[in-house]
C-alpha cells in the first residue's frame, strides 16, 4: 500500500503494455495453456476436464482479481463462452460501480491528510489498478479469436478499462489523466448521442446530427475538406469501404475542389504468378488444352478503385459536371450520391485528415496502456543541454510550509481540475457507451468436447446481445455510466461552495492596510490594499481646510468641460499641518500612493496641449490634482472603444487575453499539483474553462430565488433589474478576486436617439440641425449639463440635420449613438456599497441615470430644446428600453419628444496587475492611458483656462461636498 501510494509505483505493468503491442495469436496461446494441462493430466492421472474445472472454482473468486486472464483462459479450453462473458462483465461491473464512492470519499488533492497518503480510497484505487489491465487482456484475447462477446459486454468492458484507471490515478498520477484524454479508445464513439446521457438521464432525444435531409452531416458537408495531394486522397481511400470519400481544395483557386471517393470496383490487373519445385527451380507449365475465346474484360487497376471529380463554386452555387447549381455543398453530394450504384457514406467523416477505421489496433485501449507503461519508466525531466533535474517538492505536492488562505487557493483549483477532467471523460465515456457499432456481431458460443448448444443461445446469460431498438441502447447506456455521472454530480456538489460560496464569505471587509501608516518599509505592490486615500478627500473639501480648488476649462469656447483640481503644495502643506504627513517627503510619499491608487490623478502643463500663456502662469514643476471616481464614467468615440485598454476608476484595464488568464493560474495550479497538473490544465484548457464556468456562476439570492417576495411596510424591497445586473456583476468580480484572477466586468451602455417630435407643431415639423449632451449621473447630482459647461465624463453628438416630416404628429428620425462604459471597482460588496466609508459618502454606488439635453444648432448661439432625466431602473443586463421622454425647456415647458432606446450589457476584460510587480509607471501608462487624462489632452488642443470666479477660494462654501459629489472628475 506504501509503494502504491508514491508516484514511482507503475500503475500499468511495463510487461501488459509490451504483451498489447501486438495483435493476439489466440491459437497458439490456447494450444500451449491446453499443452500444460494435457501434461499436468498425464503426470498426476486426472482427467482433464476435472482439472481445468478445479483449477477455474480456485481461481474464480471475486478477492482475488487478480487471477481473472487465468479464468478466461481456462473457460477457452472449456468452451464456455457465456461463462468467460459472465467473469469479465461481473469484475467490469465491480470496477464502475466502485467509482461512485470515490465521489463520497474525503480524497481531494490539498487536504490535511494528503491524498497519497489517505487510506480512506487507497485500497479500492489500487485493487482498480490490478483489475484494469487484467480486463484489457481480456479485450486483447477477444480481439485475437479467443472467444466471443456481445456489444454490450465489449462496451461494459471499455468503460470499466477506463473509469478504472481514473480512479487508480486520482489524486496521484495527473499524467495518467492527462494520457487518458488524449488517447480515445478504438471503439465506435457517438458524441452526438452521448450528450442524452449527461445532459439529462430522463429525455432521450433524436439525433439532431441531420442537414438537409442527409443523415449525418452537420457542418454543410465541409467535414469532409482535407487538404492533400491526389496520390494522397487515393491511398487514404483505396482500402476503405465503397462510399467514402473526402473533399480536397484547390491550392490556387479558392473556387474549385475536387471530390475524391471510394468506388465498389474490384481490382483486376493481373499479377504474375511463378510456381517454383522444393530445389528452387522454376516448373514448367503444362500445356493447357485450348479453350474458346472469351471477349476481353476491362482491366480495373489498383488506383481506379478511388475516382475524382472537379467541383466548382460560382455565383449561382455548386456544380459538378452536370449536377447544379446547388445553393449548398451537402445538396450537390447528396445529388451525386444518388446517381451512383452505392450511397457516399455521409456518417464517415475524415478525422484529422484521415478517415479513421475503428477495431483496427490489438485492443481497445493498447494505444493508452502503452504510453502510460512509459510514464512509469521515468522519474525525472531531461531538458535539453541541461543535467537530470530532479522532480521539485512543489511538483511532488510535499510541500509542508502552506498558509492557509495557499491552502484554500489551491484547494480550488485542484477540485476545479478534477471536475474539468470527470466533466471531458463523461463526454468521452457516454459518447462509447451511445455508440452503435454495425460491423460487431453478438456474442456466439464456444461448445466444449462433450457440449451440445442450443441454436437459441445468444452467448451471455445477461442476454447483452439481444437486438435492441434506439430509445433500449440509449437506456442501456445509462445504465452502463450511471455511476460515473454520479460521481461527476458528487464533485460538482463539493465544489459549489469552494468556487461560488455565499454572500456572507464574499462581503466580508478584506484585510488592508491604513495610508496613515504607510511608512518606508511598505512595498508599492501592496497599494491595492492600502486605504484612507478617500478620507484625506473628504477632509480636504471642507470648509477651512485651506486647499484651494480651481476649475480648469478645456475645449471650445462656447462647449467647454470643466475639471477640478486642486495643487500639489496646497496639499503637502495641509497634511503636514494635519499631522497626515511628518514632513514633506512623507507627504509626497502618500501623495504617490495616492496617484498608484488612482484615488488622484497628476495633470501638469505638460500633459496638456494649451496656449502659452496659460503654461506661463503655471509651471511644469506645479502639479496639480483630478480626484477620479471608483465608478468614472467613459464616454465611448466608437465600438472598438468598448474594449479598448485604459485606466478607468481606480484600475487599469486590458482586453481579455487568454494568455493572461493562462499567466494567473500556472502559478497557482503548479503549486496545487506540480507540472503533471499543470499538463492536464492546459489539455482541459482550464482557464477558459474556468471562465466560462465563473462567468455562468449564479449568485445566491438567485439560487433561492422561487420563494415569497421581501415586503416590509407595505413595499417591495426587490432590487429593480438595474440593480440587480449591477449586483450579479459585482459578484462574479469577486469570484474572479477570490481567485487571484484578472477577470472582471465592466458595463456597457448604449444610447440611441431614434426620433424627435414637437408636439406644438401637429402639421408635422419644419426641418433643422440637432444635437445632444449626454451623461450618467446618481440620482440628485447637480452638475451642469450644457454648451457652456459641463462634466469631463459627458458626451456630444454630433449635429445632424433632420428633414421636414409630413402627417399628423409625425416624427423626425434623428439616429444617433452614444456608447458610454463604466468599471464595477473593487474593495466594494455585491450591493455595491464600499467597505471604506469616507469612500462610500463621496462615491456613493453606480451611475443611476441618463441625463439628456437636446439643442438645435444655429449660427450664433444654440437653442435649447429641452432636457430630461431617464431613471435607469427597469433596464436589465442584456435588456433595452424604449420610450418617447419629454424634454423640458425651463419656463417653455414641454414642446418636443424624443424616442430613446437604451441597451445594456457587460464585457468582460482582464484588470492589468503589472503595478503589482513594481513595473515602471511610464510603461503603465502607455499600455493603460487614463481616459480622463486623454480626454483632457485632446480638448485642450481646442483652448484652456482657468476660471477666476466658481470654484476659486471656495474653501468656504457649505455645499462643497455635494458640489464634489457630482463634480469629481
């Protein structure tokens, strides 16, 4: 059991894999076991039939597996055919059925009592790998003409080869598993028909694997496409069976192909026979007596049994001599197939350019044991031009020095990995037991000497040979893999609350560090987890505080965005004189961490494209602050925006890379398995999966949900759909952070101003030129929205003439688009609130609201046609609403209507965390530029300054706080 326990012990003997490699003489393997029994019979004086008899009831015992090749073997002799079928599916049944406990045991990779060493499953795993190799012998000797078995014991047999080894590898030998993927079994496998069995056990649907009337297509006919040369399509297809056939593009013309097929000719050509005596020399032919002459037959060489014929594509579709035009390629190979004397066989796609024959090698699964009796050879990696490295602790999962929060990390992973490899052997196992294999006959029995069969006997006392419809197979199917789907639903149970635990674990307050504190021992690559930033805001914007905060216009004259800053000496000077900083390099010490935070962003002459003389007054050596968002707001210039690289709120983010997320779990999943695990990640490709899978996770007031509706006083206190989007976003955001992914959410809305209509005007409206400020607000914010002013975060379109419209109350199209996209920020909970309070009373939650103003543009001065404010409420994640909204106009009340659709949704993207690894800013920067930072820099180009009224010397103004609490860009 100790020697089972460590990855050094062979799973498969060295000596089964070799005896596999080649195909089974069965003739002479019998003649030589009934050789020693006539013998052992002659020396003792027993009869032989009593001798093998004893020899099979000491040998047939369920305890001793590993005696079940000898009992086969002596039943051979016997000719008991049902009894050999009986024997190997009794031991397959144990082995599959043992399976399912495994899912009940504690036996998972990172636990206290490590899986090598844990008894609870170490006896049952190693009783599998003695059984599975003995069963594939079986196969091997059934394979060579030793005996017969029926379909559903070959099938029994294979899955219980397979589950087997799965089991004896759990937890111990990730190669293994990795090998058993990738190597199928030789054995007819129907993907298409398995997904009934692990998909639902109750419905049995039809097969769906049916296009255009033509059973077994399902990409169009361009399964068949193979890319080779003439000579060879024909030796792929010269040993096949009649009908099958391939598809071989033109290497010049895109346009042209040629269908290569197996026809039902049979070769001719003569071949010259010499007959030679013993000596070697050759004999002479006697003389033939004449014979009439018979009319010569046509001469059918090796190479014409396989004909090509040119297909070409054109503008009215497919053709093919004079077949077509076809709209699709499966049509006009369905049209030549009927003219043929034999059908093309549409269910044998070429299978990585090869059209794949099954029952071809010794067994079933000698391809897998081999290279699994290879990996038992070797203990160490030999790199190239390098030395014998030995297997690290960290690949040999001893490791002793875990954490506990390493512990859980790679607990998650490790169940993730298992669940990944049960999910794509369920798939692998329920498309063989689905499978229908036409060429394999029922199970016929062997009679002994003094036997005599009735011709009613199948072969198997289970009457696994019975014909049995479509909807039978499919249940005796489920039958076979019911205990790996078991299992599957075991594991799948177990790691719900690993991977997507409740709301309790997720809004718990992480552990962070204050910024009042930070001192010269702390690292830059902890400032994700360092907080009071927001409070050294909210303090400064009090009245007294003795900063001084400017309003900086930027862009055009008359359409200018404000931003507020607030300088750098201002600050330094009030935290040294709060007792923040002890001195000025310990101020600007925070003052950075703040800018690494992106709780403040720089802006200086420098980054601006301004007149002189505004740089004149304001040297590059002043800097000067922005106070960023958690939730900024980006107005979006075009679609490929949505997903562009930027630093947004207080992170920077990267489109979604797979090799980032390949980058985020090797780490973590080295350490949980070492590079075998590592291996069988990237084959199961577990970090898309693993994305996939999180991306899907249900919250869990939606796993509850189906109860009575939360009331209190008489009103509903269900989240509206707005909410709740934003809530099952932010939660999906902290699975990924639990995880130490970079994966996170960001929301995308879409604005589209469709019409626009004046109600004062029932004869329909005169022609003119509008356009539209936009922007996402909370609910209460009084920023200014107009062509004179308004906020860094808002957008304009641009001005479109819409023509005169006819009929009663007819509107005008206006069709014009805004995209606007918004971060969920981190160190918040699932309702969005922050765990920094000075944070939450600045920021408080999501943008709740479209703000729209509609002006017509003239040449003196814009017109404004109204306003109004769109509560975003009933808008749910990939939903749209739709309504005409009144546009209000000050004292003019309500003259015009605008037909407003807004749509909403949410791209995933990778949070960059390059900051963590004290990468350089500028290179940051580059790779992220900050949207409101490039916003400013491209408007400036338009003209800069500074007010002198608003906003100066206002350390006194009582509503100063909620002046920043919509101004704060």
């Amino acid at each position: 059991m100790e020697h089972f326990a460590h990855r050094s012990h062979s799973l498969i003997p060295t000596a089964a894999a070799e005896v596999l490699h080649n195909s089974c003489d069965s003739q002479g393997l019998l003649n030589a076991v009934y050789k020693s029994v006539s013998e052992l019979s002659e020396h003792f004086g027993i009869d032989e039939n009593t001798l093998i008899q004893q020899a099979w009831e000491l040998l047939s015992s369920s305890l001793k597996p590993r005696r079940i090749v000898f009992a086969v073997l002596l039943q051979c002799l016997l000719g008991r055919g049902d009894i050999i079928e009986d024997i190997i599916r009794d031991a397959a049944s144990r082995q599959t059925n043992a399976s399912e406990f495994l899912g009940l045991a504690n036996d998972t990779i990172v636990d206290e009592s490590d899986t090598k060493y844990y008894l609870s499953s170490q006896f049952g795993r190693r009783e599998s790998a003695n059984i599975v190799w003995q069963l594939e012998l079986c196969l091997w000797l059934h394979r060579g003409g030793a005996f017969e078995m029926s379909v559903k014991a070959v099938k029994e047999t294979v899955l219980a080869i397979r589950i087997g080894i799965a089991t004896s590898s759990w937890g111990r030998c990730h190669q293994s598993l990795d090998t058993l993927l990738r190597a199928e079994p030789d054995y007819p496998m129907d993907f298409d028909a398995g997904k009934n069995l692990w998909r639902s056990m109750k419905i049995i649907a039809p097969n769906d694997n049916v296009l255009d009337g033509v059973d077994g297509v399902s990409s169009g006919g361009w399964e068949f496409l193979v890319d080779c040369r003439r000579d060879e399509a024909t030796e792929m297809l010269r040993d096949g069976k009649p009908g099958q056939f391939l598809i071989r593009p033109h290497p010049q013309d895109p346009g042209v192909f040629t269908l290569s097929f197996k026809t039902n000719l049979v070769p001719t050509e003569p071949t010259p026979v010499t007959n030679y005596d013993e000596a070697g020399a050759i004999d002479k032919q006697e003389p033939k007596a004449e014979q009439p002459p018979q009319p010569a037959k046509k001469i059918v060489k090796r190479d014409d049994v396989v004909q090509h014929a040119i297909v070409r594509l054109t503008d009215s579709g497919f053709r093919c001599g004079s077949f077509g035009p076809f709209v699709t390629l499966v049509k006009l190979l369905h049209a030549v197939s009927e003219s043929l004397p034999f059908d093309l066989r549409f269910n044998d796609p070429p299978i990585k350019g090869v059209i794949k024959e099954r029952g071809t090698l010794p067994s079933p699964n000698s391809f897998l044991f081999r290279k699994m009796a290879l990996h038992s050879k070797s203990d160490y990696f030999q790199l190239s031009g390098s030395t014998k490295i030995q297997i690290t602790e960290v690949d040999d999962c001893t490791r002793t020095d875990r954490d506990f929060s390493d512990v859980c990390l790679e607990k998650c992973y490790g169940l993730f990995a298992q669940l990944m490899f049960l999910t794509e052997l369920r798939k692998q196992l329920c498309a063989l037991a689905s499978a229908v294999d036409e060429d394999t006959g029922s199970a016929l029995p062997r009679a002994g000497p003094n036997e005599a069969l009735s011709d009613d006997f199948d072969g198997s006392i289970s009457e696994g040979s019975l014909e049995l419809d479509e909807e039978e197979v499919i249940g005796v199917a489920c039958r076979m893999v019911r205990p790996l789907l078991n299992w599957v639903r075991s594991k799948e149970i177990d790691i719900i609350d690993e991977i997507a635990p409740l709301v309790g674990d997720i809004n718990r307050n992480p552990s962070a560090t204050s910024l009042s504190v930070v001192g010269e021992e702390e690292s830059m690559k902890h400032t994700r987890f360092i907080t009071g930033g927001d409070s050294f805001i909210r303090r400064m914007i009090q009245a007294g505080s003795g900063v001084d905060f400017r309003t900086l216009r930027v862009g055009e004259a008359g359409n200018s965005v404000i931003v507020v800053l607030f300088g750098k000496s201002d600050a330094v000077q009030w935290m040294i004189s709060n007792g923040v900083g002890s001195d000025k390099a310990d101020a600007e010490k925070k003052l950075k961490v703040m800018e690494s935070m992106r709780v403040i962003e720089p802006i200086t002459s420098t980054d601006l494209s301004i007149p002189k003389s505004y740089a004149a007054t304001h040297p590059a050596t002043e800097s000067r602050y922005r106070f960023v968002d958690p939730w900024e707001v980006e107005a979006l210039e075009s679609k490929a925006g949505e997903t562009a690289n930027a630093a947004l709120g207080r992170a920077r983010y990267q489109s979604l890379s797979v090799g980032q997320i390949a980058n985020a779990c090797e780490k973590t999943v080295r350490a949980t398995g070492g590079l075998h695990l590592l291996s069988l990640w990237a084959t199961l490709k577990g970090g898309i999966t693993l994305t996939k899978a999180l991306c899907s996770a249900h919250p869990p007031w939606e796993r509850d949900a189906g109860g009575d509706l939360l009331m209190r006083g008489g009103f509903l206190l269900e989240p509206s759909p707005y909410e709740n989007s934003i809530r099952q976003h932010l939660y999906g955001n902290s699975l990924f952070r639990r995880l130490n992914l970079p994966q996170r959410f960001l929301a995308l809305l879409q604005v589209e101003l469709l019409d626009l209509k004046n109600v004062t005007s029932p004869s329909g409206s005169s022609s003119l030129t509008a356009y539209a400020l936009l922007r996402l607000k909370r609910q209460g914010s009084s920023a200014p929205l107009n062509h004179k002013a308004r906020s860094l975060d808002s957008a304009s379109t641009q001005p479109r003439k819409i023509s005169k419209s006819s009929g009663l109350n007819a509107p005008a199209s206006w069709g014009s688009l805004v995209r606007f996209r918004f971060p969920l920020p981190e160190l918040v909970n699932c309702e969005g609130r922050s765990f920094d309070a000075d944070r939450e009373s600045l920021f408080r939650g999501p943008p709740t609201c479209l703000q729209v103003t509609a002006y017509e543009k003239k040449f003196m001065s814009d017109a404004e046609l109204g306003g109004a404010d769109i509560n975003l409420e009933s808008l749910g994640s990939g939903g749209q609403i739709e309504e005409w909204v009144p546009l209000r106009a000050g004292k003019d009340g309500i003259t015009w209507f605008a037909r407003i659709r807004i749509s909403l949704r949410f791209e995933l993207m990778c949070m960059d965390l390059s900051t963590d690894d004290g990468e350089d800013d500028s290179i940051t920067n580059d790779r992220c530029p900050s949207v409101g930072l490039k916003k400013i820099q491209y408007l400036s180009r338009l003209g800069a300054h500074e007010d002198v009224k608003g906003v100066k010397n206002s350390i006194s103004t009582p509503d100063l706080a909620g002046y920043f609490g919509s101004m704060l860009y």
